[in-house]
C-alpha cells in the first residue's frame, strides 16, 4: 500500500511539474503570427544612416580553391563547388552590380587557404587583391564588412584538427592579424567568425559539414575552441586598433515545440536553444562557456551580427542527418531549402541578440528560391519587421541581403539558389531577379529620406 502510495505521489508531482513547465514556457516563450494579409508590408521607415547591403562568402563565389571544402567535396562525392562563380576573376563586374542595387555595405570573407596555402607559406598576391576589392568598395561608396572565418580553412589546417584542437589556435590568429593589419586602414567592421555554432554542428554533430565527424565531445570542444579563437582574436585585434568595430555573424535560429502542450517538446526546444544562442551570448556576457572560463570573451564585442533564416519545430525524434524535411505550422511557406518561412521569428532573433546590449548589424537574411516566386514577399516581410523593430528602439545599423548571387550552398552545392542576381553557372551571366528590382526600389526609397 505504502509503495503504491509512493508511486502515486511521484506520478501526479511529475505530472504537476511537467503542466508547470508547459505553463511557463507557454508564457515565457511565446510564437507569435502575424495575419500577414491585414499587414501593410510596404509600410516601412528606416533612418537615413541605414546601411542596405548584401553579403557574400569566399568559398560560395570566388571559385578555383583547394581547402577543407574542396577536399570534403570529393572526398563526399559531393557537387563540386569548382569555378563557383568565378569572383575571383569578376569582382570588378561584381561589385559593379553592388553599385547597380545603390548598396552602401557589403560582406564578404577572405579565403584563409589563397593566403597561406601550406603552413608558413605566405602569398602576398591575393591579399594584394583583397585590398583591392576594398579600395574599390570604397571608391563606390561602400562600405566593406569583412568576414575573417566562413566556414573554409585550408586543408593543412584540417588535416592538424583544425578549431577542434586547442594547439591550432594560433595558427588562424596569427592568420587573421596579417589580415588585419593590411586592410584594417580602410575596414572598420569586422565579423571574425561566421556563425561557429552552424560550423560545430553541421561539421562535428551532424557531419554534414567539414570534417564530416559525429560527436557530441568534438563538437563540444570546437565550440569552446571557436568562442577562444574568438576572444582571442577580439583582444588582439583591438590592442592593433582601439576604434576599430569587431564583432560576429551569429546565427540565430529558434527551437519551437512541434506540441506546445508537449513538455518533451518544450524540453528538447530549449535545450537545443540553449545551445545554439544562449550558450555563445552566454559566454560573451559572463565570460564562461560549457563549464570553462574562455579567456577574453567577456564584452568581447563591439557589435553583434544576426544571421536569421528559420525557426525549427521540435520533438523527441529530430533529423540528425540534416535531411531537408522539416516541420511546419499549417499556416506557413515551406522555402525550397525544407525550412518554414517565418519572418515573425527575425524580431524574436533581435529581442534575443539584444541582451548583448550592443549595436545590431543585420549580416545575413534571405531565401533559397529558385523561381523567384517567394522572394518579394520574403524580403519585404523581413524588411517590416526589421523597421518595426527599429522603431521600438533597437540599434540596428544594416541589412545585408543574402545573397548578392545565386552561388555554391555548401552541402547542396548549386541547388539553392539564394541570389538577387540569378547566375547561369555555364556561362557565368548574371541577371537581376523581379527581387533584385524591388530591393533596389526600396534601397532607392529609404535612402531619400
Ligand atoms: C548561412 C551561411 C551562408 C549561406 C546561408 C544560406 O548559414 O552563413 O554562407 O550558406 O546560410
């Protein structure tokens, strides 16, 4: 009888607790959508210092390059990300479509593996180009945003364990500080490393990614290494030049449950949320990381860059694979890359961001669409909630629409198809999308004011 008892007691105190949690997430975390047909969408305000942009990554254009990728890419039997979009030999032309859109920044990153490609061994001739490209920036008026890390490394960097091992630090410092010192007369904004939570994952959880592992320990361990490379970076950096503005490209992607009843859903949607945001804005505000203290992470941002693209329905059983099927609420958009659109959710990713208490610069929003036929809306819904936000006071610098042109999408190689620009990647022609013409309107209306 006694035990019974127990039993009984455990159980309705589970179930209690379990309703409890539901509650206050329900409450604390709420998943708002908006009747985007009662919207006035065009009806947006943004201050006449915005900066309207596009962002671009080395590996995804530039084309012709032997690193970690290239070598995963045929080690995987992947689609080769080959003469990509040929920038390298283009840029002139390319930024002459910046021009054409009446951007005023741009991102891009700076290929690790063109610089040194074998350990020691320095190539003065592309940053020479890469310098280039900045002046050019310039001279049009642009601002340029460089992007130290997205994603590439050179391959002897891999083959030594890359970020997955603490030795190989300075390497990638001593790599950045050479950068660093040539251009940052010209570039004041720096993002240092391009979203290290999509790196962890996708390279060492889901192996989708370079060096293509499965393991919670590595993935673990390369996200406190990326936070060290980070602070580290930060400090040195700064010591070169007090004034200049580093920050990085965060993605923010948010965990909802599939079952908002569900408290298995909700635990999975916080802990996965938890990981990918509040661990890294976590480090960034107390210093400390997964139980280690990170040396220089503290305040060891000057800006933050939100990279926003989704949120993600949860559930006891999710894809680790990376299949390109997700979950959506029944009144949304599937986008052709399998994840919903939900445009609400980028003001959720700027109230989160915002805790750092650090100017916001938009680094990457966008939509793979081949057709063209989702983009407008997609842009224009972002571009809403964005002057919304900015008119409740958030500190929003720019926008910078990924992406300029269709290019290499990583893991899917050229199925996505993210540009303003359409690319025919037989001939390398590069044509304006009915989306080009509108963000090009609207750069052209905002910047009047
Ligand atoms: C982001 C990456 C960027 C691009 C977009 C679609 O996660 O930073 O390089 O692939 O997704």
């Amino acid at each position: 009888m006694h035990v019974l008892n127990g039993i009984l007691i455990v159980l309705m105190a589970t179930l209690a607790l379990g309703a409890l949690f539901v509650l206050y997430c329900r409450w604390r975390y709420p998943e708002p959508h908006l009747n985007w047909s009662e919207i006035d969408i065009e009806s947006i305000k943004f201050p006449a210092d915005f900066l309207w942009g596009a962002a671009t990554a080395a590996h995804q254009i530039e084309g012709g390059l032997h690193n970690n990728w290239s070598e995963f890419e045929d080690s995987r039997g992947l689609e080769r990300s080959g003469e990509a979009c040929d920038h390298w030999n283009r840029w002139q032309e390319d930024f002459e479509m910046l021009s054409e859109l009446g951007l005023t920044t741009y991102r891009f990153s700076i290929e690790w593996s063109r610089l040194e490609p074998e350990a020691g061994e320095w190539d003065s001739e592309p940053l020479q180009a890469y310098s280039d490209m900045v002046d050019n920036l310039i001279s049009r008026g642009i601002r340029p945003v460089v992007t130290l890390h997205h994603f590439s490394h050179p391959a002897w960097w891999e083959d030594r364990g890359g970020f997955a091992k603490k030795e190989n630090l300075p390497h990638f410092v001593a790599y950045c500080e050479r950068v660093f010192e040539a251009l940052s007369d010209r570039v004041e904004v720096w993002c240092t490393i391009n979203e290290p939570i999509v790196f962890s994952s996708m390279g060492y959880t889901l192996g989708q990614f370079p060096p293509g592992h499965r393991s919670i320990w590595q993935t673990l361990r390369t996200m406190r290494n990326l936070m060290r490379a980070h602070s580290e970076l930060y400090v040195s950096l700064k010591s070169r030049k007090p004034d200049a503005c580093i920050g990085m490209a965060k993605n923010v992607t948010l965990f909802d449950p599939l079952n908002r009843w569900s408290p298995v859903d909700w635990a999975v949607a916080r802990l996965l949320e938890w990981l990918w945001s509040g661990a890294w804005l976590g480090g960034i505000r107390t210093g400390r990381m997964l139980g280690s203290r990170i040396s220089g992470s503290k305040g060891s941002l000057d800006f933050i860059g939100l990279n926003y693209y989704t949120h993600f329905l949860t559930g006891l059983f999710m894809p680790t694979t990376g299949e390109l099927s997700f979950a959506k609420r029944e009144n949304e958009v599937l986008t052709e890359f399998g994840y919903p659109m939900y445009a609400e959710g980028f003001k959720r990713a700027i109230d989160l961001v915002s805790a750092l208490d650090v100017p916001i610069e938009i680094t990457e929003n966008g939509v793979a669409d081949s057709k063209d036929v989702l983009r407008p809306d997609h842009l224009r819904r972002h571009l809403w909630i964005l002057s919304e936000a900015i008119g409740e006071g958030h500190d929003i610098k720019s926008f910078h629409h990924w992406s300029l042109m269709d290019n290499f999408e990583w893991a899917e190689g050229y199925s996505m198809r993210f540009g303003l620009y359409e690319v025919d990647f037989e001939t390398q022609e590069r044509t304006l999308r009915k989306s080009g013409e509108l963000y090009r309107k609207i750069v052209k209306e905002h910047m009047k004011i």
